[in-house]
C-alpha cells in the first residue's frame, strides 16, 4: 500500500510530502525527519501533517509542527 506522509493545511514552512519507504508492522513505530524553514518575519506560525493512503484516506492522529519566529536581540554595546 502507499502511504504517504502529507502536509493539510497551515503555514508554508517548505515541508516536503514524503512516501514510507518499507511497511510498517502493527504495534511498531517508524521514525522519518522532515526539513522545516522558519520564515523572516517575526510570528507564529503553525502547518499540520497527516499520513494518507494511495486512494486519499487520511488516518491517525494530527501531527503538527508550531514555530514563534521573534526580533533578534540586540546586544548591548560595552
């Protein structure tokens, strides 16, 4: 079956959708990594993600990365 991990809605943080390369036995995990990339402009910002079958179901639980993007601080001049 092809499973995909996809993002749904949310901010655009440069996430890239990505297919589980190997099968995935009941009662098991399955650990991937995704690159993100915090916008310039100071906020929050929030993009959620599902995993979804070859025919578009979508199954478990939201997964969602929330970012604060904040003003750099100034260090004091000595």
């Amino acid at each position: 079956m092809d499973v995909r991990f996809i993002k749904t809605s949310g901010d655009d943080l440069g996430g890239v959708d990505s297919t589980l390369t190997h099968s995935v036995e009941p009662e098991t995990e399955y650990t991937w990594e995704m690159n993100l990339t915090a916008p310039t402009k100071p906020g929050r910002y929030t993009t959620f993600y599902r995993m979804q079958t070859g025919h578009s179901v979508r199954f478990g639980h939201k997964v969602w990365a929330d970012i604060r993007v904040v003003e750099p601080v100034a260090k004091p001049v000595e």
